[in-house]
C-alpha cells in the first residue's frame, strides 16, 4: 500500500471514531465499543505507515489485526441478538 493511502485509511478511520463517539452521546452507549475500534483501526494504520521496515498486515501482526476484528465482530453479533430479542419481546 503506498503512503497516501495508508494516511487516506488512517483519517476515514478516525472520523469514523469520533462520528461514533458522538453517536454514544446521542443514541446508545455500545457506540463506545464501535468508536474504540475504529481508534484502533486508525492507530494500526498509521503504526503501518510512520513503522519503517515491519508491514503490520503480513506476518504475527495480521493475526492479531484479524484477532481484534473478530472479537469486535463476535461482541457486535452478540449485542444485536440481545437488542433483537428485547425488540421483539416488546
């Protein structure tokens, strides 16, 4: 990935957190969750672009990339099952 991308990742992702960040306020808490993980999302962006000589998408640093995604993923499944059954409960 050349440099102006990586910085073009890293921006969308943290306007992305601090959009979510803002929605918490406004609408659910849980957008905390989602706002910490598009931090983390940017973070690793710009780590992979300013960290000359590692690429943090290759190697033991995909796997923990992937890792962190899947744990987000499984606690956002997770909080929209339960807000399904209370949804239909009502």
């Amino acid at each position: 990935m050349d440099a102006f991308t990586g910085y073009v990742y890293t921006a969308m992702w943290f306007i992305l957190a601090v959009y979510m960040f803002y929605l918490s306020f406004k609408h659910t808490k849980f957008f905390f969750v989602l706002s910490a993980f598009f931090l983390f999302l940017s973070g690793w962006y710009l780590c992979d672009e300013l960290i000359v000589g590692v690429d943090l998408f290759s190697g033991i640093y995909s796997w923990i990339y992937r890792g962190v995604a899947l744990v987000v993923l499984i606690i956002c499944v997770i909080a929209y099952l339960k807000y399904k059954k209370n949804r239909d409960a009502e």
